[in-house]
C-alpha cells in the first residue's frame, strides 16, 4: 500500500518523538544562578561544564586558579615583589572564593518588554572582620596599609584566613528570551569585585 510506513521509517520516528521529549529541561532561574556561582567564584569544574553546554559557550582555555591569580597580581611587572606576593596570597584568595558558597534563597518572576526575567535573593558566607577577637588593624596600621599595597595585602590575608563567617545577602536579576533559552545573570558582580569585597574592611 502506497500510505503505509516501513518498520524503520516508524523507528525514527519514535526515536525523534522520545529524544525530544526526554530532553533535559533548562535549569531554573535558582538553579541556574547556582551554576554560575559555582562556576564564577568556586571553579567549579562540573558547574563550568554545566554553564558551557547551557549557554552553548566553549569552555573557557584559562584555569579558574590562574584567573585568581591575575586579579591579585594585575598589572605589576613580571619580577617585581607585588608579584610575588600575589602569587603567593593567591590560592589563600582562592579558598576564601570557593568559601562563599553563593546559593540561591528565593525567586520572583518580574517579566516585561517581552523579556523573562526573575529577581533571584542569595547568600554567601563572607568574612566577619568585626567579630575577630583582636579587633581590625589600628588606625596606624590603617595608614601604613594605604600606603603600602605590600604591607595592606599581608594583613588583609591574615586577617581573611582568621575571620569567622558572616551571611550576605543580595539579589540578582536573571533572564532570557524565551522557554527554550538559558537563564543567564545580567548584574552578578565580576570576580575582582567578588575579590575587592572580600578585602573590604570594617570602618
């Protein structure tokens, strides 16, 4: 009969029908901030993949650690002692990094011009500097430490690696252009604003 389908015509055709319908839904906007946090300030490598495939992005050629590292050396020269120490202080920023733990606490959906857009609360575990028991730097202290990046750095670090944790809260704005597009941050800080926030002392 002219109308009737072969066997194998029928097989792909099943296989076409169940592939789509067992595609892996796009993470929600909580998941998905929690992916790119992950990503962003922990170098989470699972997450890093995740956040490739999602946004169809190739994965990036620099190690999150090396990233690290350039924020806190930028632009010195290549022999000079603010280099050294930033490479040295690096993986200690690093572990600070991957210590926040940013995770989603809540969402609300605020569409509009045609854009999906969901305002996601978080927190992050960030260092308490005024709970440390010996108080933050004296005023002279203070002083030396503005000028001298040298000195600043070094007390920074100590005081970051002896800090208890504190909660932060904030939110940030998700969107995307429709169903089948990923939930993406438009306003999460960069990572050397994640790194400037961590060195930001009490007044």
């Amino acid at each position: 009969m002219r109308n009737r389908l072969h066997l194998p015509s029928m097989l792909a055709l099943l296989f076409v029908a169940t592939s789509a319908g067992a595609q892996t839904p796009m993470p929600s906007p909580e998941e998905s901030f929690d992916l790119f946090a992950r990503y962003l300030l922990e170098g989470d490598e699972e997450a890093a993949a995740q956040v490739s495939a999602m946004i169809d992005m190739p994965p990036l050629s620099e190690r999150w650690e090396a990233t690290v590292e350039r924020m806190m050396i930028g632009e010195a020269p290549e022999d000079d002692a603010q280099t050294h120490l930033g490479r040295e202080l690096s993986p200690i920023m690093a572990e600070a990094l991957r210590q926040t733990r940013c995770r989603s606490t809540d969402s609300k959906r605020s569409d509009r011009d045609g854009v999906q857009i969901s305002i996601v609360d978080y927190s992050c575990q960030m260092p308490d500097y005024a709970a440390l028991s010996d108080g933050t730097p004296a005023p002279e202290l203070r002083e030396q430490m503005a000028h001298d990046d040298l000195v600043g750095i070094r007390v920074w670090m100590d005081l970051l690696q002896r800090a208890p944790k504190r909660t932060y809260s904030a939110r940030v704005t998700m969107a995307r252009a429709g169903e089948a597009d990923a939930w993406g941050p438009q306003d999460l800080p960069p990572l050397h604003e994640w790194i400037q926030m961590l060195l930001t002392l009490p007044e």
